[in-house]
C-alpha cells in the first residue's frame, strides 16, 4: 500500500503484539506500548485496519486494543 501511495501520504504500521488485553485490574501499570500506539493513533489523520477473520468477527487481541 505504501508503495502506491508514496506522493499522497506517509503510512506507518503499527503492531499490537505488545498491547496486553484490558483488565481493570491493570489499569494502575499501562505499559509504555500503549501510550505509543495511542500517540500514533491520535496523530493519525485516518487508520486503516488489517486484521484476520477469527469464527467471523476481529480477534480477541484487536477488539481489546479498540476498546
């Protein structure tokens, strides 16, 4: 994608390996990934999500980081 878009816009990948699934009970230690991912996303002007189909819906790790 990046390569058909190179004059019209800068496109950044962002993983979320390192995103921990929410837990209320984590809620007093977010780790550094998170605050990165959500500068990333705040920065953004749009964001396009790829992710595999999990039993037809998102998988557990991507519906917990939108959340």
């Amino acid at each position: 994608m990046q390569q058909h878009f190179i004059n019209d816009a800068t496109i950044a990948l962002a993983e979320i390996a390192d995103i921990p699934l929410f837990s209320e009970e984590g809620l007093a230690d977010i780790p550094e990934s998170v605050y990165t991912l959500s500068d990333q996303l705040a920065a953004a002007d749009g964001i396009i999500i790829a992710t595999p189909e999990y039993d037809h819906a998102i998988t557990a790790a991507l519906k917990s980081t939108i959340e």
